[in-house]
C-alpha cells in the first residue's frame, strides 16, 4: 500500500485481492454466519450513526463527481442473471417507501427531511430537481393502458370543463329515486335493532379476514415464549360483547391481547389512547383484562414477555384475592 497525508491508497492490486477474499466469505465460512447482534450493540450502532456528522467537507466524497464513464455504466441495465437475483432475494417481500419506524421518527421530529422549510429561490438544488423532473416528463402522454374513454364520458368531460353539466334523463332520476326510497326504508326497518353475535360472526367471516403480516409475527413471538397458552381469533371467530379482540387466553384466564400500529390508528384522525380506553371499557364490562401491544414493543422480546408475564401475575393475584374472601366469609 502507498502512504498518502495520512491515508492510505488502495492499489488496484490490492482492490483486486480484497474482492477475490470477500467473496469466500459466503454462507458458514462467514465468521458472523448465525450471529446476531444484540440490542444494546443495535442502540450503539443507532446512536454512532446519528453522531456522525457527513454534511459538507466531511463527507468522503465531498468535491469529487463520477466520471463519465461511471456515469454510462450505471445508466446501463442490469444482466438478466442479476435481475433475477434480486428478484429471487425479494421474492414474498414487502418492500414500501418507508418502513414502519421511519414513519414514526419523521412524525416525533427525529428525523428531518433535507429539503423541509427549504424553496427553489433560496437553493438552487431545488430548482435544478425541478427542472430535470419537467425534462424527464417531457413528451410522456399521460397513460390509460386500461381502458379508452367512450365519446359519451369525452363528452360529459368537456361539459364540465366548460361550465356546463350533464342532464339525467328521466328513466336515470327515476331509478335514483327508487334507490333512495328502499334504503331508506331498509335503514328505518333497521333502526334501534341489534345483530346477533352469530350475525355478527358471519358477516366477519364474509370479509374473509386473516391474520395480517403484524399478527403473524406476534403469533410467532407467542407461540414460541407462551406454547399452548395465546390463540388468535381476530378473524371473528370468538367475540366479547359484539367485538372482536386479536388474541385470548386459552388457560382459564379472562384475557385479552390487542396488537395495533400507530400509524393506522391515527390515519383517519384518531388517537390510541381514545383507541385503547374504548377496548378497555369495553372488555372490561364483561369481566376481561386488556394487554395493549405496540408494532414497534416486537423489537425488544424481553421486556415484551416480561410485560404479558407481569399482567398474567396480577390477573392471577385478583382472582387469589377473590377466592380468598369468599372463603372467609364462607367460615
């Protein structure tokens, strides 16, 4: 290797032994094959990268640019050996824009974007984005592969377009009309009446509800630190006072568990902890406990298990209580 102010410069002799190495490092021959690293090593890692400070002259690449001919070669497409690699490795993958615990970092202001409070007259990288964005959509005809537009929708389109409206002939009022009236009379005949837990079952059913990619994991998380103990039913098969919980304790115990994700729970406006006071109210009336599990509680088992195993204790500790009360009033 050649010394240079401190650094050192890889020869291409070097790169060249250093890829042929790396590459028998596959599978059992890795020395971190099986391994896992443990979640205080995770936090650290975490805590270094946000340390880490790779904005202006401290970024390794900071005044250099790629060369033309990188350039071309990234713009050439992958070999169909290495296209059905990755599609091999991403098989059955979901693979969203943001993952879960990004979401939630951006929304507690964790993390900020780059370009947040920033406008294309302050910085030029904005406006240069913009310009090559306008360029790249240039000529591109907005695509409809699905389906033409009949002359009959062209023509309401331009009547809107126009300040004009389309007039409904008398046979559409008259059908609108008849619409109207049944579900009206279908909502009054309905007013003030309950569905039967059995209709209630079945229309839940008829959804053809299973367990979602969240459920699974927790299932797995159960199955593996409380066998024989945990069994899902949120596909509506067990419900407590017209609602279904996700999971129910199969030992005797009057427990439930309701595993949920923030992101989904605030979606449409609302909050967890109306979420979760009305699950509990609502379970509680009929006599059962609620253990409410976050998606992002899955990351550390430990205090997971230890939290269900602490709420199973005080269940048991209550029902103890009971007993012996009644106990004593029986002598």
């Amino acid at each position: 290797m050649k010394k240079n102010i401190g650094k050192y410069i890889r020869t291409n002799e070097i790169k060249q032994k250093l890829k042929e190495y790396g590459k028998t490092l596959i599978g059992t021959k890795n020395p971190f094959y099986g391994k896992h690293h443990s979640v205080k090593t995770k936090l650290r890692i975490s805590q270094k990268a946000k340390e880490r400070d790779l904005n202006g002259v401290n970024n390794p690449f900071y005044g250099k640019i790629h060369t033309e001919e990188f350039k071309e070669k990234m713009k050439k497409p992958k070999t169909e050996e290495h296209k059905r690699k990755i599609s091999e490795a991403k098989l059955g993958k979901k693979n969203p824009k943001l993952s879960e615990s990004l979401k939630i970092s951006f929304k507690n202001n964790e993390r900020i974007p780059w370009n947040k409070g920033l406008r294309k007259e302050v910085d030029k990288r904005l406006e240069e984005y913009g310009k090559k964005i306008s360029l790249s959509k240039k000529g591109n005809k907005l695509s409809n592969k699905r389906k033409s537009l009949s002359d009959e929708i062209k023509r309401r389109m331009r009547l809107n377009n126009e300040g004009g409206y389309y007039i409904r002939s008398a046979e559409t009022k008259r059908k609108i009309s008849e619409n109207k009236e049944r579900g009206l009379k279908i909502s009054l005949s309905k007013k003030g009446k309950k569905f039967s837990e059995e209709h209630i079952k079945n229309l839940l059913k008829s959804f053809d509800r299973k367990p979602n990619k969240l459920e699974l994991k927790f299932n797995e998380f159960l199955n593996k630190n409380f066998p024989n103990e945990w069994l899902y039913v949120g596909n509506g098969s067990f419900l407590i006072g017209y609602k279904n919980p996700d999971f129910i304790n199969v030992n005797g115990k009057k427990i439930c568990i309701e595993i949920y994700s923030n992101y989904f729970k605030t979606k449409k406006g609302g909050s967890v902890e109306e979420y979760k006071s009305n699950r509990n109210l609502h379970f509680e009336r009929y006599g059962w406990k609620t253990i409410f599990v976050e998606q992002i509680e899955l990351l550390n088992e430990e205090i997971l298990k230890n939290k269900i195993n602490n709420s199973v204790w005080e269940e048991n500790d209550k029902k103890s209580k009971r007993s012996n009360k009644i106990s004593w009033r029986v002598l």
